[in-house]
C-alpha cells in the first residue's frame, strides 16, 4: 500500500502534558512515526498541496495562532511550551483578544496540546500525508496510508486538543468532496471519540462521521460521543456514535464497527476516510480496551468489504513497542 509521511512531522517534540492533576511525559512522541515506518518499510514524501486544502476545513485565523502562538508565548518572557489555563466555557465568540493565554484557551478544549515552534510544521506536513494519500485514493488506489502524526481527530475547525491541530481526516474528507466525490464516509476506531471530526461536519449530510470509542461517560473527551449525538440539521443522522466500557475485546468492537460498516454502505459514500488508532490495543498506556495485535486485521478486512476507496490517517495509539507492528496488522487487512 502506498503510504505518505513528510520528515518535518518529526520536529514536534513537547515536553509535558497537564491532565489527571499533574504533569506527566507527553505521550504523543516522534519515536511513534519511526516505528510505524520500521515495521511498514518507509514513506513516500507527500507532494505539498499547499494551504488551501486546509483552510477549506480550518479558520484562518486558526492557521494564523497555530503559527503565531510559540513566538507570543515567548515574547511575553515565557520558557517552555505554549499551553492554556483558562477556557471561554460560557461562550465562544468573536472577541479581539491580544494576551497569549487568552488566545491559547480560545483555541484549545484541554491543556494536553502543548504548541512549540515546530508544531505547525509538523502539522502542515501531516495534512500533507493526508492529502496526498486522499490523491492517491483518487486516481485509482484501491486504499492508501497517512502516517499523521501529530494526530488529527481532535482538531475542530477553530480549536485544538487531544494531541491534534489539524484535523487530517476532515482535510481528506472534505479535499475528496472539492475533487467531486457527493459523499464521503468517516469511520473513527481510535479509543477516543474524535470529537473535532463530529463538530465540523454536525450540520453536514454530504459527510458521515461514524465512531466507535470508549464511553465519554467515563473516558476522555468525556463531552462528546455520547450515543444520542446524531447530528443536527441537513447532518441529522450523519452522525453515529457507538461508546462501548473498558475491556472492550473484538467481538462486542466488531460488532459495533459492523453497525457503523451497515449505516455507511447504506449512505452512499464514494470513498471512506478511516481514523485509525492503535490505543485499542490491550497494552496501551493510557487506555483500557483490549484488542490484540492479530484483531487488526480482522478490522481492517471487515472495512474493505466495503469495497469503497479508502484513506486511512493515522490517530493515536501510545505503546510505541507494539505500535509498528499493530499498524502493520491493520494495513495488511486491506
Ligand atoms: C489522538 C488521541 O488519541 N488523543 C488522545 C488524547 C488523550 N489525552 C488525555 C489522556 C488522559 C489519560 N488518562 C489516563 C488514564 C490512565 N488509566
Ligand atoms: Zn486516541
């Protein structure tokens, strides 16, 4: 299977998150993508679609803080990652907010997304695998691989958190809506609920957005993916959400990937983007299903029973040691 990953997707590198009371070691680190290109024998170089097809998706001032915010969060005499502390929950709107903390709570939903001088970098490139698989897929692929990483499902059009700035599905998606596919298809199976994915394309009947995920009611993003998220106007019904407890094993997750597999050939969709993240896998450091390295292949040929052109963008999955070969098992299956 072809698959796209740019270099400069290497350089965000954050010291630290801040969740469950404290600071521990960022989880989302470069030695993810290198043993995802170990096991799967490299990457081609993605072709630089430049910043339209992001844009399409995100905010431009979005684009702008994601650029901007390391240099601020300097220049106000700061050391160490760019990170929120306060978050406008009683109402998001336009506001002319000129201190670094004020825009970096606007912008995010969490302060485990650090923001460092590379991360737009490492970002614009991961859009770029994205992209350049969705090309791929388009002119004749039968499926394609991005290694996104940084990841992208928790990025809406305007915000980051969970690891994500741009929004790598919703980018393919939506670049294979601009190239004249009338529908397109998302299928989530990363541990976590991608809720930036969910948000932008809520009022949207021309893109599913379907999730398998550990239960908000007790997991991260703990706001989104509760099963009654359905979608709202010409996107009612666009959007399914199957949350499934701790422990999770492949029967009960095939199964409800199997719904979501049924809605979507039911949709009509031209190609299908898939969100995969590996923190399904039973030994993953800060998640509790458990799916073993084998049940990914058994995944990923149920999905190509589709028989839809397929993108799959890389999300999360944090055991590095089992991290190549769990994406190897995945790939194998189409
Ligand atoms: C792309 C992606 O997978 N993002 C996930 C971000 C999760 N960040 C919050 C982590 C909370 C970890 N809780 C640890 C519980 C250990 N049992
Ligand atoms: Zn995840």
């Amino acid at each position: 299977m072809r698959s796209f990953y740019a270099p400069a997707q290497a350089t965000h590198a954050p010291q630290r998150e801040l969740h469950n009371g404290g600071f521990t070691a960022y989880a989302e680190v470069p030695a993810r993508a290198a043993a995802i290109l170990a096991a799967i024998g490299g990457a081609e170089a993605p072709r630089d679609h430049g910043v339209a097809p992001i844009a399409a998706v995100h905010d431009p001032a979005y684009l702008d803080f994601l650029r901007d915010a390391p240099a601020l969060w300097a220049a106000a005499g700061r050391s160490g990652d760019a990170i929120p502390y306060a978050f406008p929950i009683v109402g998001r709107r336009p506001l002319a907010l000129s201190r670094i903390d004020a825009l970096l709570g606007a912008h995010a939903f969490d302060a485990t997304t650090p923001l460092t001088p590379d991360s737009w970098t490492a970002s614009y490139g991961s859009a770029q695998s994205a992209l350049a698989a969705t090309h791929a897929v388009l002119g004749g692929e039968r499926a394609a691989f991005a290694l996104c990483r940084p990841p992208g499902h928790h990025a809406g059009r305007d915000y980051c958190g969970g690891y994500c700035h741009l929004n790598t599905a919703a980018i393919a998606a939506q670049a294979a809506r601009d190239a004249g596919i009338a529908k397109v298809a998302i299928l989530d199976i990363d541990y976590h609920h991608g809720t930036g994915t969910q948000d932008i394309f809520w009022a949207r009947g021309d893109v599913l957005y379907a999730s398998v995920h550990a239960d908000p009611a007790t997991d991260y993003p703990f706001y989104w993916g509760h099963a009654d998220e359905r979608g709202e106007d010409e996107g009612e019904g666009a959007t399914l959400n199957r949350p499934l407890p701790h422990g999770t094993r492949l029967d009960a997750f095939r199964a409800a990937q199997g719904e979501l597999l049924e809605a979507i050939a039911g949709f009509g969709a031209g190609l299908l983007v898939v969100s995969f993240g590996a923190d399904t896998w039973e030994g993953d450091p800060i998640s509790d299903f458990a799916l073993t390295t084998a049940n990914y292949q058994v995944l990923a040929r149920d999905i190509a029973g589709l028989g839809l052109p397929t993108v799959v963008a890389m999300e999360g999955g944090y055991a590095v040691e089992a991290l190549g070969a769990n994406v190897a098992s995945f790939l194998s299956g189409f």
